[in-house]
C-alpha cells in the first residue's frame, strides 16, 4: 500500500511519509456522507425523545423480545457490557493503541485515543441535552456503551483498511459492517440487560458514525502539520549549519555555487 502524506506545499498527494493517514483518501467522502445522515439521526432522535421517560412504539416492540434473557445469553451480554464500563473500555482501548504501538504507528495510536475519548465525551453532553432517561432519573440518551464499542470497530476497520489499501467501495462497505456489527451487539446487551431502549442504542451507533471520521481527519490534518513544521525546521537547521541564510533562495544558492565553480 502507498503510503499518504500532505506534501509541504499541502497538496494532499503522495509523499511516500512514513506512515499513512488514518482516514484514507479514498473513503473521505463516502464516510463524510454516512456522518452527516448518522448526526442527522441523532439529532431526529433526540428531538423525538426529549424530556421523554418512556419506550417509543417500537422500544417497547424490541424489549418484549430481547428483555430478560436467561443463561448462557445473559453471561454474553453482560461481559459485553463490561467492555463499555470504565474499567473495560480502558483495557480495550490500551490494548488497540499497544497494537498500533507494536506495529510502529503512533498516529493510529493518537487515533484510538482520541477517536474514544471524542465519542464518549458527546454522548455525555448530549445526554443531559436531551434529558431522556430510564429507570427514574437515569439519562439513556445516546447509549455511550454503544457508541464506545462501534467507535473502536470502526477505528480498527479504518486502520485495516487502509493497511489492506482497500478501495472506496469495499473500504467503506468493510468500515460499515465493522461498526454495524460491534453496535448491534452491544446495542443487544443494553437491551437485554434493562440498560437502555432500543432508540438509544440507535443513538450511540450514529454517535459514533457521526463522530469517527471528524476525529480522523483532525487527527491527520494535525499529524500532517506537525510532520511539515519539523521537515521545514529540519531544513532550517541544515542551511544554518551549512553556513547559508536561512531565507536564502534556492535560486541564488544555485548561482552562487556555478559562479565558484567557474
């Protein structure tokens, strides 16, 4: 696979950096499309939802079906549940950044960080903003339990895809499925433990697809910057060790050296 860097002039282009964008170029903008309907949703939803205490029509049709499942069902999902609780998501997410560690990426690593850390922090803002709750008083809207786990699917899918160099077409179908996967799942486990309505789960899914790919590009277009502005001090440092201005134009650094030459 090529690898992918903003070049210095900042064309985006090929570069052959030593490591390549989180969000490969060829799945910018199907996965910019599915973000927007995905924040859409959420927002549809919340509206719907506000102030509300009570399963929708369709809540209360998916929680006759899952609510209360017994043994080994039960077990399933209550250790998929535990991933999306504190200890859990810490052990999850230090386990995906040591993988990108050993594999020499540190900007996937920053990735899975911050991709997390972003998701989780909107569900938690947006909970109180909607104000739906379950069981009393407790806020359910978005599922963060939900959103974690699709969150970290669809950062692995997207670190794989681009390592597989896969195309738009099969890059996007792979990150969807990854994600639809992980949220079913653990949207399933809230369910069936009583945690959140079905809506909910809903929520955090799109949460997650909404904010994943923001997270990515912030994540190159800083990566990206950073790698330019060490490249120009680089240079800086080599003309002034060379003896040469700093600001001095190529140009005449050329016509200097014929003009010594001759």
């Amino acid at each position: 696979m090529g690898e992918y860097r903003r070049s210095p002039q900042g064309g985006g282009l090929p570069t052959g950096g030593p490591e390549s964008a989180v969000l490969p170029p060829s799945l910018r903008v199907a996965l910019g499309l599915i973000a927007s309907l995905a924040a859409l949703v959420v927002l549809v939803l919340g509206i719907t939802y506000a102030d509300d205490s009570e399963p929708g029509a369709a809540d209360a049709r998916i929680w006759a079906v899952v609510d209360g499942v017994g043994p080994p069902w039960r077990h399933v999902a209550v250790v998929t549940d535990f991933l999306g609780e504190p200890v859990g998501a810490v052990l999850v997410v230090a386990a995906v950044v040591t993988g990108c560690l050993l594999l020499r990426r540190p900007r996937a690593a920053v990735f899975v960080v911050t991709g997390a850390g972003l998701t989780v922090g909107t569900t938690t803002l947006l909970k109180p903003v909607v104000g739906r709750t379950i069981h009393g008083d407790n806020l359910s809207y978005p599922s963060g339990h939900t959103a974690f786990l699709t969150a970290i699917a669809l950062m692995v899918s997207l670190l794989a895809a681009g390592r597989l160099g896969l195309g738009r077409t099969a890059g996007t179908a792979f990150v969807f499925a990854a994600g639809l996967v992980a949220g079913a799942t653990m949207g399933w486990a809230q369910v069936a433990l009583g945690s959140h309505y079905a809506t909910d789960t809903l929520g955090g899914w799109c949460t997650a697809l909404a904010v994943l790919p923001v997270s990515a590009w912030l994540v190159d277009r800083t990566a990206d910057r950073l790698a330019d502005r060490t490249t120009a001090d680089r240079r800086t440092a080599d003309r002034a060790v060379a003896g040469r201005p700093a600001d001095e134009p190529a140009g005449r650094r050329a016509d200097a050296g014929r003009q010594e030459c001759h």
